[in-house]
C-alpha cells in the first residue's frame, strides 16, 4: 500500500503565489472599480477580498443524508476532524468548513466571517445570523488540508410544507439552495453524493442542483457505498442513478460517474474491489491536482465573473437611456416584464453572445426594488480597463500556466526582478522579455480570428519595419512555433520582437532558442498522461505501519500475485 504525497514543489507554489498576487492586484484596480460603481453584488455575489482570491481550493460536499459526506473527509483527512459525528441517521446539522491550522479547534460561524483577512467567508454576512448559527469552521493539522480545504454539508431532507404549495417551508432557519450557490460559485470541485441503497433525489436536493448551473465543469458525481453489492446490482443501481440524473441535471453531456466506498474499513465485495479501487484513484488523483489547478481555475472564475461584470453595466446603461421623462412607473414596469427582449437588444447591440447575460428571472426579481433613472451612466474609462483585463492581462497570466506537457517555471517566472540583473546581450533571448501587452493592441486591430490571424494580415505590420524580404521570411519562420501558417498573440509578439531585436542590429539565429519559446508552446507543467513521471510524484513508498486509508493508491499487480498465492 502506498500513501499520499500531498506535498508540491517549491518552485510551483511560489509561481502560483505570484500570480495570485497579480490577480489581487488586476482585480482591485480593474475590475473592483466598475463593481462598485454599478452595485454588482446586489444583484450577484459581493466584492472579493484579498483573501477570497487568496484562499485554497476548496471541495463542496452535497448529498442527502447518510450518503458519507463526512467519512469521505475522515477518509482523506486520515483522522476525524474536529465536529465531524458519523452516523447512520441525520448527523451532520450545519455547514463546516474543514480547513488547515496548527491545533484541532472549531471556530464559530459569526468569528469565522469577522476575520476576513484569514478566511474567504465574508460573503456568508448577508444570510444573517439563522445561517450563522447553523456555520462554524473545524481547523485541523493533516497535511492534505495545507494544500485543500473541505465544506461538509447538512443533509437534504424532504422539507414539509403547511397549507399545500402555497404553505410555509418548514425544516431550515435559512435559504438552503442560496447557501449552495454561494460556495459553488468559489469551490474548484462540487462532489454530488449518492448512496448505493437509495437513489431518490429529494425536492429540495433538486433545487440545490439546479443553483449548480454555470459550474458543469466544477461538478463530479460519487456513487457511494458500492461495495455491499454485487456486479449485477451495481450495473442496476448505476442505470437507476443515470436516470434520475437525467431529469435533474437537463444537459446532454454525460456525467461521469465514480463508483467507490470511501470509509476507514476494508471494501466489502472481492468481486468488484479492484473496479472500485481503480475508479477512486482516478478521483483521488483529481483532487490532489487541485492546487496545481489553483491558479489557472481562479483566472477562469474572474474571466467569467469579469464578463458578467462587463454585461451587468451594459445592461444597467440600456434601461436607464430607455426611461422617459413622464410615466416612469409604466415604463419600467414595461422594460422588466419584457426583460428577455431587452437582453436580446443588447446582445445584438454590443456583439455579446446570450450565453454570457445572466438568469432573466433572477435579475428581473431583483430590477424590481431598484429606480431604473438612479442607475450609473456607464463610465467608459472603467469598462476600457475591464476590456483591457480580458483582451491582454488575464492571456498573459495563463500564458504562464501551459497545460499540456512538462514546463517548468523558470527562474524568471518565479522572480519578477530577475530579469534585470541579465545581460542585455541575452536578455533578447529569453521570452520573459517579450512585451506581449505593448503588442496587442496591434494585434486586436487585426480582427484576429479564433484568436489567430492569418499570415498575409501580419504581413503589413511585419513589412512596415523596413527589412529585408528575406529577413522578414526568417523572423516569421522563427514566430511560427506550431508551424499552422498562422501567428496568435504570443507569436505575434515574439515576431515583432524578432523585428525589433534586428534592427537593434543582433543577428537573428537560425532556430528559436528554447528559451524564446512562447510558454504556452512548450508543455505544461503536468501532463496529461496518468502513467507519467509528474503523476507518480502523487505517490511515495509505503509506510512501515499500512492503514486502509491508502489502500486505493495500491499495487494492483502485487497484490493480485498475492490472491492467486492464497488461493493456491
């Protein structure tokens, strides 16, 4: 048996620490900004903090009672965290949030949300204090929660209601489904679990489902408990799941499903053991790939949260122009109830596809408390910088994080003052030193598309340089790292770099140094290859005292000899 690795290289965590820094700092100069000037999160989720997009990725654990919520996070935990009570009834009342510290303790939910400098739960205020009491925070010191953190959940229950439909919800001093919006919308993984011996989904687990749209890709489905059935049961029991997922999640993808049992005890079923075994590798490898993930997803949530920024003042603006001096009331009146048509006026209007305007009936719900003449008129310095944020910041921050191969950071990468102390005979060399930002507005001018331009556009701007045919030749054969006739931002940069560095008077070489190489050119930083080298750092010899724990990470070879030995 081998056990977890959880431990990362330094060189990754101080690049992935850099660039969060950078994401504070285009969010609160950037983005912040036109936040506040249009009330964003009174109609969405409030303002970062620091430590919002500082915080650890995060795992939101959903399903309805007795499903192992808590025991899959002892499991990994290696130990009970503090709070934590397993049982086969109703056990889990409130939402804990399982995070790193040096001493077991358990933190009140109102503490928790006060010291927002340490904990991305400031947001959480605005469901008053019936929430509060029902959140607390258990600090623990395993090693996997320096590197993840874990929100378990209270179990779904079929809430009764008083008076038919029309009657008072009974079951919960808060908003539930609003709850799990909150985290999905900051967690990097949502585990949906289900239990093998009852696969109902109940009215108001549907609901938390449907607040989990927008966030597909975040979403993994657990089949719990499976090793008390046999091979047939199971191929059922899986076709039942399949079908009620199917009329809760109404996409037509197909959810992966992982089948496992994640306890302290051995598995009880030999004849699916190693299906099981092999289905929670892949699941637990997933989950200690977060961090490494981290950076890349949070640039991806503000992608999408800047989007949604850029939509939400647009849309401000357009009901605002449309209000007329006299018969206000009616007017706006008019403009929410046909608040689908208006999207489509703006969509066509400002080119955003429909895909990034936000749920009609929400915002119409919310409209309705606000005077449309009091919204801001938009301010076309603030949305220039949040354009700016999309078309050139957040493209050469991933740039920094090629996911397909087996880059690693450069010295450069890691120390932003590097740069400077190399000659600057060399300095050319090194693509660190190509200013991508100072070449895309030309770029964006070129109506790229798909984010490409063809190579007779780039010639015009490569031509005005003054140089040679031949040269300019050489300088695009140089730029054309993947060879498709074609140049992106990246390597449109390097061939204007190329053009300045020639006329600086360096001789060009004849193949591109490997340090010149655009970083999203030359491989990830962990491939995508299971059986390779960055994948087996996951794991670590076996321990003098074996626990069950790690039994997924297991020789299958080894101990499949063992079997056939016993048997013999």
């Amino acid at each position: 048996m081998k056990k977890l690795n959880v431990q990362e290289q330094k060189e990754t965590d101080k690049l992935f620490a850099t660039s969060t820094d950078a994401l504070k700092s285009l969010y609160s100069t950037k983005i912040k900004p036109l936040e506040q000037l249009t009330k964003f999160g009174d109609f969405f989720s409030p303002t970062l903090t620091d430590a919002d997009i500082a915080a650890k990725p995060m795992i939101l654990l959903l399903g309805q009672y007795s499903t192992g919520k808590t025991s899959f996070i002892n499991y990994l935990l290696e130990k009970p965290f503090v709070g934590s009570n397993v049982a086969v009834e109703p056990s889990t009342d409130r939402f804990n949030a399982v995070m790193h510290g040096t001493d077991d303790r358990i933190l009140p939910g109102n503490i928790v949300c006060v010291q927002s400098q340490d904990f991305p739960f400031k947001g959480l205020e605005k469901f008053g204090n019936g929430f509060m009491g029902r959140f607390q925070c258990s600090l623990s010191n395993a090693p996997i929660l320096e590197k993840v953190s874990f929100i378990d959940t209270p179990g779904v229950l079929n809430i009764i209601t008083h008076g038919g439909n029309e009657g008072k919800k009974v079951g919960r001093s808060y908003d539930f489904p609003q709850i799990v919006e909150w985290f999905a919308e900051r967690s990097d993984m949502i585990l949906l679990l289900f239990d093998a011996h009852k696969l109902d989904i109940s009215d108001e687990y549907r609901e938390a489902i449907t607040k989990l749209k927008g966030h597909d890709e975040k979403i993994r489905i657990v089949l719990n408990k499976a090793d008390n059935i046999n091979a047939q049961q199971l191929l059922r029991v899986y076709g039942g799941l399949m079908w009620s997922l199917g009329r809760v999640i109404t996409t037509p993808e197909v959810k992966k499903v992982t089948i496992g049992s994640f306890w302290s005890g051995p598995l009880q079923n030999k004849e699916t053991e190693n299906l099981l075994y092999s289905e929670m590798v892949d699941l637990i490898k997933d989950i200690l790939l977060l961090p490494k993930n981290g950076a890349i997803r949070k640039v991806n949530d503000l992608v999408k949260r800047s989007r949604l920024v850029k939509v939400h003042a647009l849309i401000l603006n357009h009901l605002r122009s449309e209000m007329p001096v006299f018969g206000k009331e009616k007017k706006q009146a008019e403009l929410i109830a046909n608040l689908d048509k208006e999207f489509q006026k703006i969509s066509l209007m400002s080119r955003i596809p429909m895909g990034d305007f936000p749920d009609v009936d929400h915002y119409r719900t919310v409209l309705k408390v606000h005077d449309f003449t009091k919204f801001p008129k938009i301010n076309e310095k603030m949305l220039a910088q949040l354009n700016e944020v999309l078309a050139v910041d957040f493209p050469n921050l991933l740039s920094r994080f090629p996911i397909d191969g087996t880059h690693k950071p450069s010295a450069y990468e890691l120390n932003p003052f590097a740069l400077d102390e190399v000659d600057e005979n060399v300095r050319w060399t090194l693509f660190e030193n190509v200013d991508i930002s100072a070449f895309a507005p030309l770029f964006n001018s070129l109506n790229p598309i798909d984010g490409k331009i063809q190579g007779q556009v780039a010639k015009g701007p490569l031509f005005q340089s003054g140089l040679p045919n031949n040269v300019l030749a050489h300088i695009w054969r140089l730029s054309d790292v993947d060879r498709d006739g074609k140049m992106d931002i990246e390597e449109f940069a390097l061939a204007m770099h190329l053009v300045n560095v020639k006329l600086k008077g360096y001789e060009l070489p004849e193949t591109l140094p490997t340090t010149l190489i655009p970083f999203s050119k030359r491989g990830g930083m962990f491939g995508s290859n299971p059986n390779s080298s960055s994948y087996q750092k996951i794991l670590s010899q076996p321990p003098q005292q074996q626990q069950y724990q790690q039994q997924f990470i297991n020789n299958y070879d080894q101990q499949q000899q063992q079997q056939q030995q016993q048997q013999q």
